[in-house]
C-alpha cells in the first residue's frame, strides 16, 4: 500500500508540474510511453510516466526528428485533432519484439492484428474499432476504456486482460476466452449498456 500512495504521489506532482509548464510551453502526446520517454530525454522535455511530454521549445524539426528515431506517432495536445495518426502494424511488431509494451491511445482503426502474440500489452484507450484480432494472444492485456466496437475478437485470448470501460458494441466475441478477465463499467451494446 505503501508504495501504490509513493507511486500516485508522484504521478500527481508529475502532473502539478506538467499543468505549471504547460502554459509556457508546448504539450505533445506519443502513441507509446516509451516513445514519449524517448522524445523527452531527447528534447530535454519533461515526461509524465506516461504517454504526454511537455518540451521548452516548440522547433518542430527537432520534434519530427526525435519522434522519426522512435518511430512514434504524435500530436499537439489541445489541437483538433482528435486522434493520434494511425501506428502501422509494423511498427507495433517490431516495438513489441524489442519490449515495448505501451501502446496508450494508439490508433490501429482496422488494423489486422489477427493471431499476433500481444500478451501483456497496454492497449489503454487505445482506438481499436473494427480491426481484427481473431486468434491474437492478447492474456493479461490492459484495454481499459479501448475501443472494440465492431472489431472480431474470434478465438482470441483475453483470458485475465482489463476490460474496464471497454466498448465491445458489435464486436464479435465468439469462442473468445474472458476467464478471469475484467468487465467492469464495459459496453457491450448499441443501448450503450454497461456491464457491472
């Protein structure tokens, strides 16, 4: 317990800091922690253990560079756009197989990721709608508040992955294995029912 209240103090001084700097300088958001790790040792940014890196300078070669290295997909905060640019499947594969297991807010919109190996990967809020991941090993995975409306999860492994405010409206869930898998607050249709 002792360490989850360290942790969430530094998570909310990280994010005291980030709301200071925030007005003086320039918000980006990657579509991977560790891509936004990188970017902010980089640009001597400052990183908030997450996915968001606030940077002094807004030289937008140097940012295109760092984010290049990485291979990381970005975006201002606060823009209008609503969505990171879309990760290519390829990416995701050669990210994952050196450790990278952060995808938060990842934008694979129809991506195929069909019988892929993506246990443990962190698919948090990621934007998931209508890819296929039939037969993908996605066991012990956080999808919390991702969203799987209309995507084919036939025969994948959710076996213990996070659920939580999940939208699974119109997806296709047959022969998917959910033991042990947390559903709490996900929907699971058009009425936009939640499972409790």
């Amino acid at each position: 317990m002792k360490d989850l209240l360290q942790k969430f103090s530094s998570w909310r001084d990280a994010i005291v800091r980030l709301s200071d700097r925030a007005g003086e300088n320039r918000v980006l958001l990657f579509d991977s922690r560790d891509a936004a790790y990188n970017v902010a040792f980089m640009l001597d940014g400052e990183w908030d253990e997450c996915n968001s890196v606030v940077i002094p300078t807004s030289d937008e070669i140097a940012i295109k560079t760092a984010a290049s290295l990485v291979e990381a997909r970005w975006c201002d905060s606060g823009k209008s756009c609503t969505l990171l640019p879309k990760l290519s499947v390829e990416t995701l594969k050669r990210r994952y197989a050196v450790g990278d297991r952060h995808f938060i807010n990842a934008n694979l919109m129809c991506a195929d990721l069909s019988h892929l190996n993506l246990n443990q990967i962190n698919f948090g809020w990621a934007k998931l709608r209508g890819a296929n991941l039939s037969g993908a090993n996605l066991s012990g995975a956080d999808l919390t508040a991702a969203d799987l409306s209309d995507a084919n999860l036939s025969g994948a492994d959710l076996s213990g992955a996070d659920l939580s405010r999940a939208d699974l409206t119109g997806a296709n869930t047959s022969d998917t294995n959910l033991s042990g898998a947390c559903l709490r607050g996900a929907i699971a249709s058009n009425s936009g029912d939640r499972i409790s």
